[in-house]
C-alpha cells in the first residue's frame, strides 16, 4: 500500500499537480494565493519553491512547458541580492504567472499590503513555453523593479521620475545576462538598447548607449549600480518608516552617480542628457547638500596608493592600502579590469601593476606619482600588488 501510494504521488507530481519542492526548500509557502491587486482575480496554485522563490501559476499554465521558470527565477534572484542586498520580507521573490491574460508586468513589494507583504513579480502575455526573449525579460525586468524600490532598507525609488519605466532596468537585465551567462541574451539586448531613443529629459536621448553603459563598463559594472542605491539609502532622506521623502533631481542624480562610480561624471551627464543651467545649479546645490558623497580628485589616502581610470588622474580614483589585490579583490575594491591609466603612490610605498590575474604576466613597478602608467600598462591591469619599500 506504501509502494502504491509513493507511486501516485511521483506521478502527480511529474504531471505538474503538486508543487515541485527542493529537499531543502524553507517553510512552504500557501498551496493556493487568491489574486486582489488591480483587476486580477484568478486562484493561484503553488508550482514550485525553494529558499529563493516561490512560483504560483494561473489555470491556464502548462507547468511542464513553463517549469524553466523555476531555476531560471531563483538564479536571478540570488545573484540580485549577492550582489545588492537584502531586499527585505522573508527572502523569497513571490513569482506570478499567467497566460494570455493580464499581458505585461508589475512589481509588488514586501513593504505594501496590496500583495500581502511579499516582493512579488507577476507577469503574463505569454504561454511562457521557453526561456529566450521577452519571456526571459518580462520577468528580469519586474526584478529590477523591486531593487530600485526595497534596496537596503529603503522604500520607493527617487530616480523612477527621472529614468522611467525601463531605464535603470535595461543596465541591470544586461548584468544580469552576462552574469548568469545568458551571452546570447546579453548582445540580444545590448543590440536594442543602444538603438533606443527617448523623449526624455529632451528628446532623442539614448539611456543606454551614452549614459549607462558608458558608465556600467568604465567605472566598476555591477558595484557601480550597486554603490548608487547603497548611497541613496544612506544620505538621500528619508522618513522613520524609511520612505524616501522626495524625488531626485537631475544634479542630485548625477552627484549620487558621480559618487557611486568614483567620478565626476558631469561632462558624460552633459553629453547623454544636455546640460541646462538648471541642471548646473542642481548638481552644485547636491554637492553642497551632501558633501559626504565624494569622487574623482576628493580621494586620499595616508599610506598606499590611489589608482584612477584617465591619464594625470582623471576618471575613476579607488584608493587602496599596503596589501595584495587579486583580480576579483581589485573589481570588488571599485577598479575595472583593464581600465587603469594613472596612479598617485605615498611615500615609502611600491605599487607593482601586472597585466594578468593571479600576479602573472608583464609587471611594471611605480614608486612614485605616475600621471600615466605608459603605452605598454595603459589599461592593461588585472592585479596589484601595494608594500612598503624596506
């Protein structure tokens, strides 16, 4: 009778009648989830969860075809809080899916009661047969979402008036690509989004090609992105619920990027978006109201070294102290693989840049200020090494 039991248990679970559940999934989320929000009203049946997500799908999904879905999400949202943060609630990112009805997405965040306090992506337009496409990017682009607004302890999202519906979102589905893997998804949308223009802050302006990617490739990728909601989260304010209070103007916002990429990123502001005196008497204001936010020629340090992205010290400036900084130390440190071109060192201290990771390749050794590394070092850096001079 056991055997028989077990038996019609593994077949109504391969048939998609009961949630899939990992041996070490956390406690269960509810078998059944009654939509409220806007006009949804479907009964949603629990298909699958595990620490990261929990998957609820409508009547009308094939849980066989859809079931990518599942490590696809978890995947997604793990990296998302490696690499930003908690964003708060139980952990897990509540995905809702249906098939040709409620076409499109939004978000629902852990803070609200209108999805019962849970981070909740649902999503629908699609039988969601295959994980490629706007498949894959409906629901990348719903996370992104919830980081710009449950990031480290802070709710809402300032910048959303500025960049709208889908900018801050572009860069970070980008990353996300490339980070999982997804290589072909990656230049997939790379080839759409450097082609977008915008109607604003003024017309033709293209988001991606001359704002964030510029800025996502030259000034750190991923700690960049992840510095600028860490930084409005600590100075941009907020109430005693931790609410943010206001939006964010445009100099406000290039002051707060300015410092999340260690540079002034004026003059790249100035090209992507127009530069208005508006915009100009903004951005000195922001640097006057939040002098704590620092960049570029405002980095010091007493004993070691500080490494910037441009020849005679421009771009980026990452301070560093007496150790060794392999590949990944160095990009966690705020330096972008091969992208170094100047560095001030202290006094008494040796710098040695290598060309390759794990300190192998060419070297070049600097003792001293070095307003440009050379033609043979120029953006040629992979590890560092920093000591004292006996």
């Amino acid at each position: 009778m056991k055997k028989s039991v077990a038996l019609l248990m593994a077949l109504v679970m391969v048939f998609g009648l009961l949630p899939q559940i990992p041996a070490n999934a956390a406690s269960a989320p509810p078998s059944t989830w009654q939509e409220h929000w806007f006009e949804h009203k479907e009964l949603l049946k629990l298909a699958y969860y595990d620490d990261e997500v929990a998957v609820y799908f409508d009547d009308d999904i094939n849980p066989n075809q859809a079931n990518w879905i599942y490590s696809t999400a978890a995947d997604v949202w793990k990296y998302t809080k490696q690499t930003y943060g908690s964003m708060g609630g139980d952990g897990r990112l509540y995905v809702v899916v249906h098939n040709k009805k409620y076409s499109g997405g939004h978000p629902g965040y852990y803070y609200n009661a209108d999805h019962d306090y849970r981070n909740v992506i649902d999503i629908g337009g699609s039988d969601f047969s295959s994980r490629s496409g706007w498949n894959l990017d409906i629901l990348v682009h719903e996370i992104a979402h919830i980081v710009e607004f449950a990031a480290n302890g802070a709710k809402g999202s300032p910048a959303f008036r500025l960049w709208g519906d889908s900018k801050w979102a572009e860069i970070y589905q980008y990353d996300v690509y490339k980070a999982l893997g997804y290589d072909s998804e990656a230049q997939r949308v790379y080839d759409s989004f450097v082609c977008k223009s915008e109607s604003f802050p003024q017309a033709g302006t293209y988001w991606f090609k001359n704002w964030y990617y510029p800025v996502y490739d030259n000034y750190g990728k991923n700690q960049t992105l992840t510095r600028f909601f860490q930084l409005l989260a600590q100075y941009f304010p907020r109430n005693s619920a931790g609410y943010f209070t206001r939006d964010l103007n445009m100099g406000e916002y290039v002051h707060f990027m300015s410092g999340a990429a260690k540079a002034d990123l004026k003059s790249l502001a100035s090209g992507a978006f127009g530069w208005m005196n508006e915009y100009e008497n903004q951005y000195q204001a922001a640097r006057r109201d939040f002098p704590q936010i620092t960049y570029g020629g405002d980095v010091t340090i007493s004993e070691g070294a500080v490494f910037y992205g441009d020849a005679n010290y421009g771009g980026f400036a990452v301070a560093l102290g007496v150790d060794t900084y392999n590949y990944n130390d160095m990009l966690a440190a705020g330096i972008p693989n091969d992208k170094l071109s100047s560095v001030k060192v202290t006094p008494g201290i040796k710098v040695t840049l290598y060309e390759h990771k794990d300190f192998q390749g060419a070297s070049k050794v600097l003792l001293a200020d070095t307003s440009y590394v050379g033609d043979d070092f120029n953006d040629k850096t992979s590890s560092i090494k920093i000591e004292r001079v006996n």
